[in-house]
C-alpha cells in the first residue's frame, strides 16, 4: 500500500506547488507562507515521503480564512485570529475600552434621517484606505456574530479589526453564532475596524474634520460597515448602523425589523399597591417592547413620551425582529437577563399625542387602522412616519404594510392612546396603567368626535406616498 500512499501524497503536493505558484504571481508572499517555505518538489517528496512538511497550520494560520479576508480586499501580512474567547483577547493585548458617544455618524442608502449622508465614491475610498490600512497591520483579528438572537431570521455579520480591544467591544454587541454560519451565509455584513489608522482620514476623502475621536460609516448598498479610530466605543452609534444595514436582510428572512434610536439605558421597577411588576423594555427612543408576567406587548411612542415615562420603564436593547416565532432581540445586552427570544406579542400599542381631546384616552384599532396610524406617527400635528427618525434601510410605507401582515397572520390586538389629553399629559405610571387596561378590560373601537384629524392624516400621507393600501383606514 506504500506506493498508493505515495501517489496520493505526489498529487497534493502537485496541486499545492501549483495553487502556490499561480498566488505569488498576484499576491503577495506574506499571504501565502507555503510558497516561500513549505513548497517541497515533487521528486524529494517521493524518496522522502515519510518526512514531508505540510503547509503550516495553526492559531492565526487559517488558509481558509486568509482567502475569505482577501475577497474583502485584507490581505494578511502574517497571522488572523478569529473567534478569539475573552480571555485569548486579553492575551492578545484586548483592554476594555472607555464607553464613548455621539460619534460622527454616516449611513448611505438611509430612506430615514438621523445621520450625515456619505457619498459613494466617499464610501469608497475610505474603504479602500482602510482595507489597505488592515493588510498593513501584522496581525488581524476577526469575530463571527450576529444580529438577532432567532437564527431563522438574523443577520450574519464579520468583524474584520486591527485591534483585540475592538473585537473585544463588538463580542459583546452581537449574539454568539456557530464557526460556519458566517463564512456560508449568503449575504453576510461586513464590519471594518480601524483603529490606529490616521486621524485625518475623513479630510481625505472629503468628510471634514473629524477630530481625534473618530467616525462611523455605513453603506446599506455594500452591507459594510467602518469604525474609524475609536469609534468602536460608541456602542449606541454602532447599534444605529448595524440595525439599519440589517434591515434588508431580515426583512428578506421573514422577519420585520423594528428598530430606533438609542439613549441610556435604566433599571426601575413599578410597585402597585399588592404586587411589584417589573417591565423589561428591548427597543429605545421611539419603540418598546415591555414583558410584563406573561404578557408581551409592543409599544411604539414619540421622544419626548418615551423620556417622560423612563422613571418607569427598563431599558435594555436597541431593537427588535417581530417574526413567526416570536420577538427576537437585535442585539445581547446583559441587561436582557440573558433571554433572547419572547413569545408573539399579546398586543401592539401605538402612543399617539393629541393635547385637543379629539383622540379618546384608549381605543382598539383594526389591524388596517394599526397600521395607518403607525404609518403616520401622528404627534400632536406633527407626523413621525413608522415612529423613528433614526437611519432606517426600511421604507416607512413597506414596513407598515409588513406590520399589517404580522398583524393579521398572528392575530396581535392593537390599541391607540392618548398620551397627551388636554393639558395632562401621560406619565410612567399612567403609561404602564393604560398598558393593563388593555389586556384587562373591554376597550371601545376607535371613534373620533369633531375636528379635521382624518383629514391632516390623509393630507400628509397622500402628500408622501403615491398610493396608500386599501387595507389601510383611518
């Protein structure tokens, strides 16, 4: 059987020497060490077969992985380490970095506002210098996640970094997910981390001046991502991004994105007079969802109510996935108890603002009424379409009408309130009484008694979208 081995040995050296030899010509010798150490000929392998040297393998010499980082353009100088644990980083230099906000934020393809607008070609540029920047660097680190805690409808995401300490960070942001699932989804999104690189880079490539702290960039289009300097510090800002550079891809696995804009998070319970209830809250700014007993409910409210009522509310995550098998968290946060995945919601809640009393304090709404109303994000004459003003990859109109569907196929109740009737306007405790009732009591249908409002609703949405579904209504 010796000469059957040695055939089977000449053959993969063959194979080896050739794929070496046709690398070097367009890459460069640091990516591939076999072609400047390991190649061994074929004829010293025959009479030597017991003492060949196979290509070299081992912690930061993946083959493998090396091809998958050339195709985003880093090429290698010596070793990448991926899906380091927590204290291989700490090994490899990894530090906590201090907690940083309010980073300069650009989001290309955005159909919402909420952030500076990069251009294409600006995007472009800057992630060729910071591809170029990484290949620079002599070791790599990358971590596999993802985004959302329901594998049947998340976002698989790769962090490619110079630096253990932001890989460090970003493992803390997104759910664990197996070695494989990055590597064979087939739209995966791509982080690119620069840590060291120049503090002028954003003058470069026409951004301005971004100080020495650093700047976040996203590009929906490419599904990448790029935290420059210490960008990886601002948690909330990289939640905005990845959550909006997500939307297309969850939306296309059956799942309905809800997400919004983050502010501090804060931990309170609300007592009644004979129980406590403790209300978990997984979506800031504009939307909620609150866990309360066996009750899933999801709340969608302006600003300036979700501020109010904080001293009642806990808050943990920056978005949620509605989808068939339940609620799913965007992101793993210490603060969510470790739960990532809830059951369907028993209600949807919409929190509108009228200080005229034309709104009843709470109605039950259709699922076509549910879905105008969050649609419009009526605010006391103003409107905040789908109730978010953060970067969003989602057409208001298009998530609306996902709404609808989830709505109909799960048979979620919805209800509308007032938080805002005449000069009193809704607290916490007031808010969290009202979200009870709901599940408790008889609530009237919506009905509204004089004024204009139907027609400042439809005034603004016929003024912002061509065509309406006629399952919407008032």
């Amino acid at each position: 059987m010796q000469w059957m081995r040695n055939l089977v040995l000449k053959r993969f050296l063959h194979s080896s020497t050739s794929l070496a030899r046709s690398s070097s010509s367009s890459t460069s010798n640091t990516f591939l060490p076999s072609s400047r150490c390991n190649a061994v000929s074929a004829p010293l392998a025959e009479e030597k077969a017991e003492t060949v040297v196979f290509p070299r393998v081992g912690p930061g010499f993946s083959y493998g992985l090396k091809w998958a980082l050339a195709r985003k353009g880093i090429i290698v100088k010596d070793k990448a380490f991926q899906n380091l644990n927590y204290s291989e980083l700490q090994k490899r230099g990894a530090t906590i970095a201090e907690s940083l906000s309010g980073l300069p934020v650009y989001v290309r393809g955005s159909f919402v506002g909420g952030s500076s607008e990069i251009s294409k070609a600006e995007f472009s540029k800057l992630l060729k210098q910071v591809t170029s920047h990484i290949s620079s660097i002599s070791d790599v680190f990358v971590h596999d996640g993802a985004i959302g805690s329901s594998p049947k409808c998340d976002a698989k995401v790769r962090v490619i970094s110079d630096s253990p300490a932001a890989v460090l960070s970003l493992s803390n942001v997104l759910w664990k997910t197996p070695t494989r699932a990055v590597s064979h989804d087939s739209c995966p999104l791509t982080v690119y981390v620069a840590t060291s690189i120049s503090a002028g880079v954003g003058d470069t490539i026409g951004l301005g001046s971004q100080g020495t702290r650093g700047f976040i960039a996203a590009d929906i289009e490419r599904s990448s991502l790029v935290l420059c300097g210490k960008a990886f510090s601002d948690t909330n800002g990289i939640k905005e991004a990845l959550a909006a550079l997500s939307g297309p891809v969850i939306s296309a696995r059956g799942g309905l994105p809800l997400s919004a804009r983050q502010c501090s998070p804060i931990f309170t319970h609300y007592y009644n007079s004979s129980f406590m209830h403790s209300y978990l809250h997984l979506q800031l700014a504009n939307f909620r969802l609150l866990v309360s007993g066996d009750s899933v409910i999801l709340l969608f409210a302006s600003e300036e109510t979700i501020r109010r009522c904080k001293d009642s509310l806990v808050s943990a995550d920056a978005g949620v996935i509605l989808s068939s098998q339940g609620v799913a968290p965007f992101f793993q946060n210490k603060k969510s108890s470790g739960l990532n995945l809830f059951k369907l919601p028993a209600a949807v809640i919409l929190g509108s603002s009228d200080s005229s009393g034309i709104i009843p304090p709470v109605s039950k709404l259709s699922p076509g009424q549910a879905a105008y109303h969050f649609l419009a994000g009526y605010q006391d004459g103003k409107f905040t379409p789908a109730y978010s003003n953060g970067p969003s990859s989602s057409d208001p109109l298009e998530l609306s009408k996902a709404l609808l569907s989830k709505l109909q196929e799960n048979q979620i109740s919805s209800f509308l309130i007032n938080v805002n009737e005449g000069e009193k306007s809704v607290n916490g405790k007031d808010l969290v009484n009202f979200v009870e009732s709901t599940l408790s009591n008889n609530i009237p249908p919506f009905e509204v008694k004089g004024g204009d409002l139907q027609g400042k609703y439809k005034s603004f949405l016929s003024g912002k979208y061509q065509e309406i579904p006629e399952e919407f209504s008032f």
